[in-house]
C-alpha cells in the first residue's frame, strides 16, 4: 500500500515555543519536491511526545496540506490504551491517510497487551496502520509472528516500520509478510542493506536535511543500480549515523540547519547541542557538505 521513501519530520517552533508553521511548509515542500513518498507527522522519538493532542493534530494538518495527494500519517505513542484511541479517532476525523503507532512507551506490555492494544487503536480509528516495531528504545518487541497475526485480523495493519537494529530480521520480515504487509527500516543507518533485502521502503530521519541522496537511494536501488546507490550511502553514512543517538533531534535539526538554513529550536527538557557533542555533529554535516556527491541521473528510475 504505501512504499518509497517516508521522512519522519521535525516540529518546527517558534522563538517562543508555539508550533511554526510556516517553517513547517517550507521544510515539507523541500521534501516532497525532492520527491519523497508522503510524510509521517509527530514521531515518537521525535518530539511528538512533547506536544499536546491539539498540536499534534495540527502538526498533521500541515502534513497534509503538504503532500500533494500521498499519504500523511500520524504517529500514535501513549502511555494508555485509552488516550491512544482518542487521538487515533481524531486523526481520522481529519483525514489523516493512516498512522504509525507505537505498541506502548512506559510499560513493557506482554504479548497479549501488545496485540489488543494495537488491535484496539486500529479499531478506533478504521485508518490503515504502520505497527512501529522498536524493541531498542521501547523495549516492546512486535515480533514477526506477532505482525503476521496482526495483518490477518483485517483490521488495516499494512505496514511494519522494522527498527530492531538487526538486518536478518528485516529479511525474514520481507519474506515472512510478503503479500500481508509491506516492510519499511526504521533505522537510517541499515537504509540500503533493508532496502537491497527488499524493504519496500525506509521512515527516514537524515531526509530532512538531504532528501534528494536518500530519494536517490532508494530509486537507484529499486531499479537494480546498486553499485551507484552504495556510492552514495556510503558517503551519506557518517550522517545517519547521527539518527542513532539520544540526540537525534538536536542532531536532525542541527544538519536542517546547516543543509536548508532552518533553525534548531527544540521543545525542553531537549536543548540545542553544544559543547563537544556539538563540534563533533557539526563537523559531520559540514564535512558532508562539502563532498555531496553529484547526483546520477533518475529520469528512467521509477517514482
């Protein structure tokens, strides 16, 4: 159903802490014209979590306003089952094209809390879902046989966003779910090995400072030119690396800044990096930047 690459973009704010939508459109346009795949708003990791409902519901209005037709999804991460549905049943009041949702972010629910909590906010909300499998940060492990049982409900489970940090399971997850679901890497870093084991695509975090090499990537890849879509990675891997770290905001926003002059403004207890971690991020982007790889020609890639 949904496939390609689907950043999963900062909130931008205001110098006094308000939602900045207008910083919000212009970095989304940025994406989409660069030929991303549809956006995902609010994630969990991200700061989703620190913004209330209304926010999030307005974050993913202007999502919306800035897919031009492909798919706007909001990410669903509760504590309780309850509040998980309500948002999930506003999300699809507004029109959202699916969610992305989070088994639980405080208790370490067992297998059968994972699967009816999962199943109850899909109920509630009748949107096709991308279950955000994460045992590394939320020590909630959807398994793939878990997956597998959640895509036979028939309750729009269609999508895994597959962030284990272990490539052999997003393999056995493409061949276990073909047909039933369509697999996405969550992990920025391990982009290109998902892809090259068949991922149908990849949630991104590093697209929103360099969206034009990870579209590349992606489209390279998909049409067999693997040696020139390595180049690339390659060069792009020190970047991604930055996805996986307890920063990866402030390091997100920091190459935002630096890539397509946005700000770093983050909601606290988060604060800007500085001191070392900064110098060493920066150093990163900046390095980066000035060896950005000329871009091989896409026209006879498919969207």
């Amino acid at each position: 159903m949904w496939q390609g690459i689907i950043p999963a973009v900062t909130t931008k704010f205001t110098e006094d802490d308000k939602l900045d939508f207008k910083e919000m459109e212009r970095c989304f346009a940025i994406q989409m014209d660069a030929g991303c795949d549809g956006l995902i708003a609010c994630g969990s990791l991200g700061e989703g979590p620190f913004l209330s409902h209304d926010e999030r519901i307005d974050v993913l209005k202007a999502v919306q306003q800035s897919v031009k037709g492909k798919p706007a999804l909001l990410t669903i991460a509760e504590a309780a089952t309850r509040d998980a549905c309500r948002l999930a049943e506003r999300a699809a009041r507004e029109g959202a094209s699916g969610l992305m949702v989070v088994p639980s972010t405080i208790y370490h629910t067992n297998r059968d809390e994972t699967v009816s909590n999962l199943k109850a906010i899909a109920e509630a909300a009748g949107l096709p879902v991308m279950v955000y499998s994460n045992r590394v940060a939320y020590r909630v492990d959807v398994t793939n046989d878990m997956l597998l049982e959640l895509a036979e409900t028939g309750k729009g489970f269609v999508a895994v966003k597959e962030s284990s940090d272990d490539i052999r399971r997003t393999t056995d997850a493409v061949r276990l779910l073909a047909g039933k679901m369509d697999v996405f890497t969550g992990v920025d870093n391990l982009g290109y090995e998902a892809l090259c084991v068949g991922a149908a695509g990849w949630v991104a975090g590093l697209v929103v400072a360099f969206p034009a090499e990870t579209v590349a990537i992606y489209r390279l890849v998909k049409a067999g030119r693997h040696e020139e879509a390595l180049q690339i990675y390659q060069w792009f891997r020190p970047l991604l690396d930055l996805d996986v770290s307890i920063y990866l905001v402030q390091n997100i926003k920091l190459a935002e800044a630096l890539a397509i002059g946005s700000n770093e403004r983050v909601r606290l207890p988060r604060k800007p990096l500085s001191g070392a971690w900064r110098a060493e991020a920066e150093q990163i982007i900046r390095t980066a930047i000035a060896t950005r790889p000329a871009l091989p020609d896409l026209s006879r890639c498919a969207a």
